[in-house]
C-alpha cells in the first residue's frame, strides 16, 4: 500500500481558532480525518503531520523524496503555511529530492494581501490548489491518485 503524505507547515496546527473567517471552523483534526477518508477511498495509506519549523519540513520533504524514489510514496500534498511565500530553502528541497508535490492553500491566496502572492513552491510543484477551505485537501489527495 502506498502512501500519500499531507504535510503541514506553520500555525495550521491553530486551525478551528485562527482568523475563522478566512480559514473556517475546521480543526487540523478534522483535517486529518477528512484526508484519512480519501486516501482510504483509493487504497492508499496516509502519512499526516504538521509543524512550526522550516527545517523539520525540510527533513520530511527529503525523507518523503527517497520514500518515492524507493517506490513506497505517491507524493505530497503540502499547505507550507507562510513559508510558500519565503522560502528558498523549502523550493530546494522539493527540487532536490524530486518528490511529488501538490501546494494547497485553503484560502484564496490571490484574493488575499500582495504579500501572498508569490509562492516559492508553485516553481516546483505538479500543480496548485487554493480557496476551496479545507476540502482543497480531499481534491489535492483526487489529483495525486489520478496521477498515480
Ligand atoms: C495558507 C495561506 C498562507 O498565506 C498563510 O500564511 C497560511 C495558510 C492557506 O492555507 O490558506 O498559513 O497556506
């Protein structure tokens, strides 16, 4: 069984409390539920995790680019948080270790503040989806089976 990982950076773990009207009332809980049950709709196995650090990111971005190359792993869906906007260093490791990525915002980014207008991670990824909340999550993990 193959797994997808849903990796999650920056304040996500806030979701349910943070700016509600932009972000809605989900939970990362709920979140993880939502993304369990779709990759359980294609037999694939779900790897969930979130944190505050680029370079635990980092580490699980390369960890997830030899889990792929070893055959084991689809690809990442990957809501990098602030971070799409600022870092280099996470557009390296998707570009270095050559796993699949799909960005996911859950809000329309480019409806929102110039400032999260550009993303470091659009360059690198398959493909690019935002402002549909947190069932962009369930359409990413759809476009990864697709792919697969
Ligand atoms: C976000 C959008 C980013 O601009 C923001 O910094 C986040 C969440 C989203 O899911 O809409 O933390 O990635």
């Amino acid at each position: 069984m193959k797994t997808i990982l849903v990796l999650n950076g920056p304040n996500l773990n806030l979701l349910g409390t943070r700016e509600p009207a932009v972000y809605g009332a989900h939970t990362l809980t709920n979140v993880e539920a939502l993304c369990d049950a779709e990759c359980a709709k294609f037999g694939f196995k779900m790897d969930f995790r979130q944190s505050n650090h680029e370079g635990v990111l980092i580490d699980a971005v390369q960890e997830a680019g030899r889990a792929q190359a070893a055959g084991s792993l689809i690809g990442i869906v990957f809501n990098a948080g602030a971070y799409t906007h600022t870092s280099v260093a996470l557009h390296d490791a998707v570009k270095g270790s050559g796993v699949t990525v799909i960005e996911l915002h859950i809000s329309n980014v480019h409806a929102r503040e110039a400032f999260r207008h550009h993303s470091f991670l659009s360059p690198v990824a398959k493909g690019v989806i935002a402002g549909f909340g947190v069932a962009g999550y369930a359409l990413a993990i759809s476009a990864l089976a697709g792919m697969s």
